[in-house]
C-alpha cells in the first residue's frame, strides 16, 4: 500500500445536520445539511437539480457555475453552509414562462455546444459576464470566459452566441 | 470531504476568540483554495470559522492619500473598484490576470495573500513534500520542476507564491493589518509572506491565532508608467511561469522612482530594492532595464525544468519596464505582447 505523507489527525466527532434556507430559481428551499456538503452537491443530490455539472470539482473547469445573489461562481468550492439566505439561479432557472433565456436561444441559433456538458455552466457564466457589463470585444468576451472549458472546442461559436446575447440585453 | 465542525463569527474579536479556543481551525472566507486543499487531503481543519459576513468589505480612501482595502473585499470588486482602477491600475490589471471571472467573484484579498502554492508535490499527498509534511523532503527539486522557484529557494523547498494581486501589492509598497489574541499590528508587505529556508511549512509571518483585517495602500500609485506583464503557458486562466510588475515615475527620460516585483519565480512575491535603487536617477532605456535585470537575476539558480525561467525572466523584466517607461501597460485581454 502506497504510504501518504500527511500528519496525524485529531478524530472530531460528526457534526449536527445545519438548516440552510436557500432561495433556488425563485423558490425558498429549507434543507438540512452537513457542513462539507458543497453547493453543487446540495444542488444537485439534494434538490435534484443537475444542470450545474460536476466537472472538475476542483474550480478548474466551470461545468459547476451558478449564480449566487446574481454573481457567477463556481458552485463546487462553495460550502452550501456559507450561502444561507441566498439566492441561486442555475441553467434551469434562466427560462421565463417557457420562453428559452436569449442566451439559451443564442447558443442553439450559433450552435455553440456539441457534446453539451459544459453549456450550463457556459450559459449561467456568460448570463454572469453580461451582468458585469466589463466585456464588450471578442478578446474581453474569450478573456472573462476562460473559467469555461469546453473539451470540444465550440469556442468562436460560443463567443457568437454571447455577442448576439449581449446585443440583445 | 474530511469531516469538520462549522461555526460564524459575529466580529472579528469574536473570530480570535473562536480560533484561540479551536487551535486546529482554520478561517474561511472565499474558500477557493482551502475548499480545494480540503477535496485533496492537504489541508483537514478540525473546524472551520466562517469570517466571509464580517463587515470588512470596504474600499476607502485614508487620511495620508492612501487607500484601504477590506481583507474581505472580493477581488473582482477590488479591480473594478474606482479607486484602484485609476489610482492603483497596476493591481487592478495584477487581479485580472489571475484566476477566472467565477473565482475572482469568491476570492477575498486576505485570502489571496493567504493562498497556497500550486506546487503539484505539495497537493499529491502520495509524495514527500516538506512544506505540507515538515522532513519528508522535497519532491520537486528532483522532479517536474517547470512552475518552480529561481530565486531565493533552499533545499527544502522550491515552491512559487502562486498569486498575481500580491506581486502588485509589493511593488506598491502595501502594508498588511492582523488581529490576533496579543491585539492589532501592521507587517510590511515585504515582510508577510517569508523564504522557505528550512521551515517551507510556514508561507507567512502571520501567527496562525491572527486574522488579516485590512491591506493599505500609500499614496503613490504609479498610475501613469506601470504594467504588469504575465508569461505563462497558456493565454489565460494559468499561474505565471514569470511576471513583472514594474512601475515608475518619470522627470523626462530619467527614472525618479522605480518599482519591480516578480511572480511565479520564488516562495514569495520577488521584490529587489537593490535594482530598483540602481534604476533610480538613470535614462530609462534598454541597456538601464537590462542592468536592472541583471541585478534581480544574479542569484537566480534553475532547476532541470525550468532553467529556462532565468532567460524568461531577464527579458520579461526589460519589457516590462518598456511598455511601464512608454506608459503602454500590458492588456489583459489582449494578450499579444508589445
């Protein structure tokens, strides 16, 4: 067995479940939650919610992006715990009465997706990027999307589909 | 994840006392690189103290015509901030070039003082690494050695300080302020984070009962002749192999004042207050930069991969005070390189 080089650790006892009060997509939601529990796992295994992708789980990939009180992060290095009384959209919240977001609907017009498991997290960063209103140029758009991997490089189309959002908030 | 207790602090007096009570705690505030340490077994807090609602997320302008940064203010809001962004644009432009929009959203200032290396021994627990276990010796110095340190390293350990927002923050001459169970004090940011020497364990001078409160600024901004300039192996979204902060106050062409702080080549922001003084009262041209990086570069040692790092950083210093001198300060969205 491989030896792991890490000191000693003191046993802690198992922590009480913490109530976490999150309003998700408009709707509050009361859960009870230990407190490693991420926000992307109380998402996803908690609220069923599975747009927000596991990706890297380590903050390098951006499948896991969701906006917290409108601002994009990454929901895998974000402890549910922290975020009580917040509000979180994820890519299934983004739509209103049926009608796709102007993102979700740029992103079919400029076919910016293949495979598809990195476009929630692309959608809800760019509906982060548009709010920002700092990227205006193709450069600035490409620069301020770099938390965004996409392994089958629908990169210009992507870029397209912001540009024809952006135009249109 | 490894278990742990969670707990809020009300203030930060209550934060010290909650840390003094719980010596194996650890604060939390942005969570981007503790989260992360935690997922890889590096770091296993016994108890983490939520300091993210404590009330220091301000920008404000001090008595002395300096600024004074919040430990809690995002580094987004930090390089948006109108303050910074036209009197300190070499920190703004140093935030924006590191991490990702979503990252930048999360992570504190006090936090990116207090980040750790990326070194990849350190986050493989399955190999020795002195910094995360004291005398188990140094991977790196016999192995991928490409994100390392040229300067300032020892036998312990050659680990890079992996921020960008810090290696602005020594050129301007920031000031750290900490809390801690004795009371309040101010480190110079020189004196903040340290050497490896044969305690890599330890990457700053902070006690680890103390909470950073705030970072000040001087009054001197350099908002005219900076840049800062940040080679790397991939356009974006990467840690510096080399970057330049460099800043300076120009009478015509000769250099009244100079600043140059380097990342991504020692266990800590690479400040030389000798080159600077040797830049001082010169014409600022090539063959002055040069003798400038000569200077910083003199001790730089290399490794098996990353000898190249002492060539890259010589000719990133001398652009770096170029586009500073022409007052021509390197995009961050543009990458192409002038």
């Amino acid at each position: 067995m491989m030896q792991t080089h890490t000191a000693p650790r003191p046993t802690i006892p198992a922590p009480e479940k913490i109530p976490v009060r999150l309003t998700v997509n408009g709707v509050e939601m009361q859960l009870k939650l230990a407190p490693w529990t991420t926000l992307l796992d109380a998402l996803r295994d908690h609220l069923d919610l599975t747009g927000p992708k596991k990706g890297c789980d380590h903050g390098q990939c951006g499948a896991c992006t969701v906006l917290v009180d409108g601002r994009r992060i990454v929901s895998c290095l974000t402890l549910a715990v922290m975020k009580d009384g917040a509000k979180v959209t994820t890519i299934e919240g983004l739509a209103t009465d049926g009608a796709l977001h102007p993102l979700q609907q740029a992103f079919i017009d400029h076919d910016a997706f293949q495979c598809g498991y990195c476009t929630p997290g692309q959608i809800c960063s760019a509906a982060g990027l548009i709010a920002e209103g700092k990227a205006k140029t193709d450069d600035e758009i490409r620069e301020l999307m770099s938390g965004n991997i996409c392994r089958c490089g629908a990169y210009p189309n992507i870029v397209a589909a912001i540009q024809q959002a952006m135009g249109q908030s | 994840m490894i278990n742990f207790q969670y707990s809020r602090a009300t203030d930060v007096a209550d934060a010290v006392r909650q840390m003094a009570a719980h010596p194996s705690a650890k604060f939390i505030a942005g969570g981007t690189n503790l989260i992360d340490l935690m997922k890889e077994d590096v770091e296993h807090p016994s108890r983490l103290i939520d300091i993210a609602r404590l009330p220091l997320n301000s920008v404000e302008g001090t008595a002395d015509g300096g600024v004074q940064i919040g430990a809690l203010v995002l580094n987004s809001d930090l390089a948006y901030h109108p303050l910074i962004a036209q009197r300190y644009p070499m920190l703004a432009s140093a935030i924006l070039a590191g991490a990702s929009a979503q990252l930048r959203n999360m992570a504190s200032t006090g936090g990116n003082l207090l980040q750790r290396t990326r070194c990849c021994y350190f986050y493989d627990t399955a190999t020795p690494c002195n910094k995360r276990e004291p005398g188990s010796g140094c991977s790196a110095i016999v192995g991928l050695s490409r994100m390392h340190a040229i300067l300032g390293t020892s036998e312990a350990c050659i680990a890079t300080h992996p921020s960008d927002m810090c290696v602005a923050l020594a050129a301007l001459d920031a000031k750290v302020h900490a809390v801690g169970p004795a009371g309040a004090r101010a480190i110079a940011f020189a004196d903040f984070h340290r050497l490896p020497g044969d305690t890599p364990q330890r990457d700053t001078n902070l006690e680890p009962n103390e909470i950073v409160t705030a970072v000040d600024l001087p009054a001197r901004g350099f908002a005219a002749n900076y840049t800062y300039l940040k080679i790397r192996d991939r356009l974006s979204y990467a840690f510096a192999l080399v970057s330049v902060a460099a800043a300076l106050e120009l009478e015509g062409d000769t250099i009244k004042e100079a600043r140059l702080a380097l990342g991504g080549v020692a266990h800590k922001p690479w400040r030389d207050p000798v080159a600077e003084t040797a830049l001082r009262g010169q014409a600022a041209s090539q063959a002055t930069f040069g003798r400038a990086a000569d200077l910083v570069l003199g001790d730089a040692k290399g490794f098996e991969h990353n000898a190249f790092k002492i060539d890259l950083a010589r000719r990133a210093i001398i652009r770096a005070l170029t586009q500073a001198a022409a007052g021509t300060p390197q995009s961050q969205s543009n990458k192409k390189v002038c």
